[in-house]
C-alpha cells in the first residue's frame, strides 16, 4: 500500500503542477473558462500558485496532507466550475481525483496520528 500511495502522491504532484502552470501562465482557455465564472487576472494567477504550493507540498511528507487539503479545494472548486458549465465528462475525472486526494488525506492523517 505504502508504494501505492508514494505512486498516487507522484502523479498527483504533477496533476497540481499541470493544472496550476496554464492559470499563472494566463492561457487563453483558462482566461475564458474561469473568467466566465468572475475569476479576474490576479485571482486566476492566485489560484494557479495555490496548485503549485499544492504540488510541492504533497512531495513533501510533513506538508503531505497540507498539501493534499489545499489540492483539494482548488479541484473541488474546479468541480463546481466544471458542473455548473455542463462538462461531465472533466467533472467526472476531477472528482475521481478529489476521491484520490482524500484517500492520500486518510492515509496521512492516519500515519500522523501513529506517530
């Protein structure tokens, strides 16, 4: 389970990278969608560096489940973004993730506790 998890951190890591690169960058795509739902420059710019932190927090074991929390919010975020536009099918990949990052959240907290 512990290679599993160490897996599961890794790849959602780069998801948090992936993710927040294309908002602190400003791409267009991001612009227009987040945009329609009040997102200005500046807060798209935050919510990027938000899923940057996230990223580099999980790689680190201390801050994992910081970072998991803070991953967390901005995807549910994105989740209510992305059902309120009608696009299921991203919807569906993202809570998917978010079930991830709570089982990455459970796992943390556990390990914490232990100690």
């Amino acid at each position: 389970m512990k290679l599993f998890i160490n897996i599961l951190v890794a790849v959602l890591a780069l998801l948090a990278v992936a993710s927040g690169i294309p908002k602190v960058m400003l791409m267009e795509q991001e612009v227009a969608f987040f945009g329609a739902y009040g997102f200005s420059d500046v807060l798209l710019i935050v919510f990027g560096i938000s899923q940057l932190l996230a990223g580099v927090m999980l790689v680190l074991p201390k801050t994992r489940v910081a970072g998991a929390l803070l991953l967390a919010i901005t995807f549910a975020a994105s989740l209510v973004m992305l059902l309120m536009s009608g696009n299921m099918p991203m919807a569906a990949v993202t809570a998917a993730f978010l079930l991830l990052i709570g089982l990455v959240i459970a796992k943390g907290r556990v390990k914490t506790r232990a100690v």
